[in-house]
C-alpha cells in the first residue's frame, strides 16, 4: 500500500502520460481525447494543452451504462456525453483516472460506440489498480499501485470547479 502522505504529484503524472501519448499524436494527428467523468474528463483537458496540435476534447458519462445501475441507481451529478467531433474511422484515446476492475471502461466503450465507430480506441490512465473483472487493459500508464480491496483512490481537483485547478490524489478507506 502506497504511503497515504507520499502519493504521486498527479500534475507531473500527467506531464508523463502525455509524453508516452505524444507519438500517438505526432503519427496520427486526427486522434480524438474522451475522457471519463469526471478525473478522465480533467486530465484529457490538461493532456489536450500539453499534445501537439492540441487535440479535441470529449466526455462520457457512464451512468446509464453502469452495470450494477439497478443496484446503485442514478447518480445525482449526471453529465451529458458529450464528442466534439465525428468519431467514426478516427483513433481515439480513452482517458481514465485509474483503472481497476475495467467494468467502468467496458461502459465508457458502450457510451463511445453509440456515437459512432472509431478506427481504434486505445487506453490511458494515470493509475492501473491490477485485480482486472474484465479483459481490459491499459495501452498507456503511469502509475501501477497495488492497494487494498477497500481503498479507494480518487483524483480531486481544487477547487472543483475550477479548470485550471490543481489536482491531486486522495487515498479514502471504503
């Protein structure tokens, strides 16, 4: 388990990931950033500023694609989806805050695809929890983490509703 006052600067992660995703952009031009709300959706915009040509920026809310909704119900911050651009036959990068299960990005995938079928979609994700439910892995990652089954690990922007706010990990005990 990480040291819950040591955890990675996310900035400079982000910096990183941005620097392993950079020949993706370099050599494909036209890729499109989705993000996933809402750590997903904050770190595609911080990627967008630091890639060449900066890319365009989308949303997915995967609410109505959860597959436990019957169980949890509806969230109460629900976000449009939101693809600035026609994704169809273009590469596109999911962006994640961390992946875990991989049932979250199976429902991102579901969202997508009703907007049209990309020529590729790849994976990116600040931190990558392994203990995978699903086959689904990262194509680009900065932090592998192992952590205990009832830790929850958060990406939080400060202040919230600022977009140029600063963000940072938070490590919570379920």
């Amino acid at each position: 388990m990480p040291d819950l006052k040591n955890l990675p600067d996310a900035e400079q992660q982000i910096v990183a990931l941005a620097e392993q995703l950079r020949p993706v952009f370099e050599k494909a031009p036209d890729t499109v950033l989705i993000g996933v709300f809402t750590g997903g959706v904050w770190i595609a915009e911080r990627l967008s500023q630091l890639l060449p040509g900066h890319p365009p920026v989308g949303s997915v809310d995967i609410s109505f694609y959860r597959d436990d909704f019957s169980e949890r119900g509806l969230r109460p911050n629900v976000q449009p989806t939101t693809v600035p651009v026609d994704i169809v036959g273009k590469p596109v990068i999911l962006v994640d805050d961390v992946l875990y299960t991989g049932r979250t990005t199976r429902a991102a995938l579901n969202e997508l695809f009703d907007y049209g079928r990309p020529g590729s979609v790849q994976l990116a994700v600040l931190a990558d929890r392994g203990e995978r439910q699903l086959p689904i892995a990262a194509d680009f990652c900065v932090w592998p983490v192992s952590l205990p089954s009832d830790a929850s690990l958060v990406l939080v922007r400060t202040p919230v509703d600022d977009s140029e706010g600063k963000l940072t990990w938070s490590l919570d005990d379920a």
